[in-house]
C-alpha cells in the first residue's frame, strides 16, 4: 500500500544493485486517481519494503498531464526507467514514450531528449492517444521495447521498438494484435522467456467474457508460444486470465539474481467504488504479495515466493477433521495476517464450503463444487459495498482447478483487506473485500463427508 494516496499499476519492477526496486503509478494528493507520479519503495528480499521519495512527477511539457506505466532496466551501472509521458489538450490526450536515468536508483534525471518515441516513430502502426506502457528488455546484443497501441477498429496492438543503446528506438515491428472479442484496448504488456516458453504478459481492457474467464471490466491475459525476433512476431499457442479473482490487473515481471521471474500486479479494479476512499481512509490501492511464475503444461502458474515461509509463525496444526452437513467451526482463528494451509479429501463428497472470516452477518464463502471442478469464491456477505462496471453481478467469481488426488490443496494469505488464494499450484484468486463487522471464525461445511487432512494456520510476522 501507499503511504498516502492513490496507487494502481506496478512499474520499473527490477533488482538493482542487490535489491528489488518497486515503482508505481502513484498520486500523492488525494486517494483518487489524478495526475500520475512514480511512487518508489525498495526491498532486499521482497518482504521488508523501505518507502523512497516520490521518482517521477508530471513537471515537463512532454509530461504534464500524468507520468503513466513504464519499465526500469539497467545498463552500465546506470538505471533506466522508461514510461509514458501523458499529455491533455482540449480533451484530447496524446501518450509518448520518454526516458529517465538514474546513478543511484533514487534520484531520476528525465532525458533532454524527451519524449524519445513520438507520433514520428508511432506513424500509421497505432494510435498517439492510446500509446503506452513500455516494458524494455534485453535480447542478445540488442533492446527491445514493447507498448501497448489499438488499431483504428479498437482492437489492441502491441508494439516492437529496437535500440542499441537505450536512447534512440527504431519501429521494429508488430509483436501481436488481438481480434474484435479480446478487447478495446491491450495495456501494460510484459514479454520473457520461461521454462522454453516466450510469454506475453497484457491486460486488456473490456474482453469479452470467455466461460469463467474475463468477468471484469479489464482482464489479465497471458499468451504462450514462440518468438521469431526475426520478424519481431510472436506465435501465440495458448492464451488464458492469469487470476480468477476480484482485484487483480496491470502486473509487471522482473529477473532477480536467483533467476526467478518474479511478477507482482496491482490489486485492484478499474471503475469500481474504492471503500478506504469513500471512508475517508486518505489511501486507496495496493500490490499483491509478489509471485513466482512458471510455465507448466501450457499455462502460466504462480506461486507465493519462497522468501515470505521464512516470515511465517506458525500457530495452530490440525489432522484429519471429518466435515459434515453440520458446520465445524473455530473460533477467533482468522485475524487480520493469517495464512492457511489447507489440505481436504473430497472424494467422498459433492460440495465442499469455507466460510472465512466469518462474523454473525458477514464473511468471505469459498467452495469447491466436485462435480464441475469448480472452486469459487462469493463476497455477497463481505461487508462494504462494492461495486462495478460489469454486466455481471460483483459477488462471485468461479475457476476450474482439478483435484489433486481427490485433494484440494489451498493457501491462503490474507492482509487486512485482501484475500490471496492459490488453488492446487494452478490457479489464483486475488481479492479485496472490507468488512464492517471483524470476523474471526472460520467454518468448514461438506455436503456429505469431507476430510480436512491437514489444516494449518500461521501469520505473517511483519504484518504485526
Ligand atoms: N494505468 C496507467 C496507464 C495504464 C493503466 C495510468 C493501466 O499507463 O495503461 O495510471 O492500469
């Protein structure tokens, strides 16, 4: 979270010098979205975040009306941070891309030669008012810059720049182009190679509705296939969302010296009413818990980074819990840093029910219905309204997730106001919800007969 203010999408994700730099889009003043700066935090293990001064604000003409999402990338010794310069004449907006530079991670000096990629190099390959978000990365001898445009029919684009030397950009080529159902727009778009994969990374705006998949108003998407850096095109195999939940969008991927891709995104959602504002709370926004990714038969899948186990206390351990139609509840369990482990038999049962965070009105209900293979989660009774844009109801979110062995392996890691839920290594749910009642108590419910093997409960101890 924010010290103070609005946050949304992650930026400049990168480990420099011996520690992870966080970056976000950030407005100091209010805790509503306004004129975008950089906020800045910085980590040695991902955990233990330190709050730096702000990085970028909006003071160039190239810049004025906002300093949007961008990407951070080192050469020489020097940081790099990219991102788009946002301007607003007579309502009409116009997006460049434009470069900063630091010696010492925090102070950026923005380039006298600003915006480096204009209207110019954009010519007929996008759309100069929707022309954003550059992630750089590095291929062979050369970098290569991806951003997200639309095309005169509204449909989203990504964008291939090429540099030697991170200061002049060339139009390379069209990486890839959605059709009519995947959106109006594409934003914040990633590309890596992983576990002999090329994976893009892209949160489209307004895709259509898949099955389960694509219920808000702005989606994350993840397309595996291969890259031809010959022609600068990548041959997508396979795409899917990334996260089943709520609040999950613009997420952004960095390399750390243990070579993991590590992923953080912000959890929220475009055009919903933000609780902490209308509640005066002077903040508004937060990351997920950062992610490992991999790829594994033909998905992108993410797991907590290993780094947050060794900042779990463990409390409580229980073994084999027969549930029934009758609720097994314990109380004062679920407290505002809890983490769950949990693994249940469900081969004897059709319906499995956890009601988290349970108080007398209200709580969060996840269920694994064994019949579809469908884990789902409601926050009908989670307390303060929140609502959105989508045609559907904001209540419940569904995915398909096999079993394990007839085992549903879950973890959950809850803050205050967000539950984080991996489901069997293969699927996540990522969601606000903000009670009005505190719920402790946490029930467990079976159709027929469910069998809780293990259930563990611990905390996160920097959250005290
Ligand atoms: N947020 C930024 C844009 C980006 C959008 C503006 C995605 O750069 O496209 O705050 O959430």
């Amino acid at each position: 979270m924010a010290p103070v203010g609005w946050i949304n999408d992650p930026n400049g994700f990168v480990y420099f010098q011996g520690e992870y730099h966080l970056f976000y889009q950030h407005y100091p003043y209010d805790s509503q979205w306004g004129p975008m700066h950089w906020g800045h935090a910085k980590s040695k293990d991902l955990i233990h975040w330190q709050e730096l001064p702000v990085a970028l604000a909006p003071d160039q003409v190239y810049d004025k009306d906002g300093c949007f999402s961008g990407s951070a990338i080192e050469k020489d010794g020097l940081l790099y941070l990219f991102y788009t310069g946002h301007v607003v004449e007579k309502g009409v907006t116009y997006q460049t891309q434009c470069l900063a530079i630091s010696t010492d991670g925090i102070h950026f000096e923005k380039s006298a030669n600003n915006p480096v990629i204009d209207a110019q190099n954009l010519g007929d390959k996008g759309d100069i008012h929707d022309f954003r978000d550059p992630k750089v990365i590095q291929h062979d001898e050369a970098y290569y810059m991806v951003v997200a445009t639309k095309t005169a029919s509204d449909e989203g684009r990504i964008l291939m720049y090429r540099s030697a030397d991170l200061l002049t950009w060339d139009f390379y080529s069209i990486l890839l182009q959605g059709n009519k159902d995947q959106g109006i727009m594409w934003e914040c778009p990633d590309l890596f190679h992983l576990d002999g994969q090329d994976v893009l990374i892209l949160s489209p705006i307004q895709i259509k509705q898949a099955g389960l998949e694509y219920q808000n108003i702005s989606s994350t998407m993840a397309c595996l296939g291969q890259m031809n850096w010959q022609t600068g095109e990548l041959k997508v195999e396979t795409f899917h969302e990334m996260d089943f939940g709520f609040d999950f969008y613009a997420p952004q991927t960095t390399l750390d010296a243990k070579n993991r891709r590590v992923m953080i995104a912000w959890m929220q959602m475009w055009d919903r009413n933000m609780p902490t504002h209308e509640l005066g709370h002077h903040w508004a926004g937060s990351m997920t818990l950062p992610r490992e990714l991999h790829v594994r038969e033909g998905r992108l899948i993410q797991k907590p980074v290993s780094d947050y186990y060794r900042e779990l206390e463990y409390l409580y351990g229980f073994e084999n819990i027969s549930v029934e139609a009758k609720p097994v509840t314990f109380h004062k369990l679920i407290k505002d840093n809890t983490y769950l482990h949990l693994v249940v038999d469900l081969s004897q049962t059709a319906s499995f029910e956890i009601h988290f965070a349970k108080s007398k009105n209200e709580g969060i209900i996840y269920s694994y219905d064994a019949t579809t293979s469908e884990f789902s989660l409601s926050r009908e009774k989670s307390g303060y309204q929140i609502t959105g844009k989508e045609a559907q109801p904001l209540n419940k979110r569904r995915v398909k997730v096999p079993l394990i062995d007839n085992q549903l392996v879950l973890e959950v890691f809850r803050d205050t106001s967000s539950v984080e839920v991996f489901i069997n290594g293969l699927a996540t749910m990522t969601s606000t919800f903000y009670e009005i009642e505190k719920g402790e108590d946490i029930s467990f419910v079976a159709s027929e007969k469910a069998v809780i093997g293990s259930f563990e409960v611990g905390r996160v101890k920097i959250s005290d």
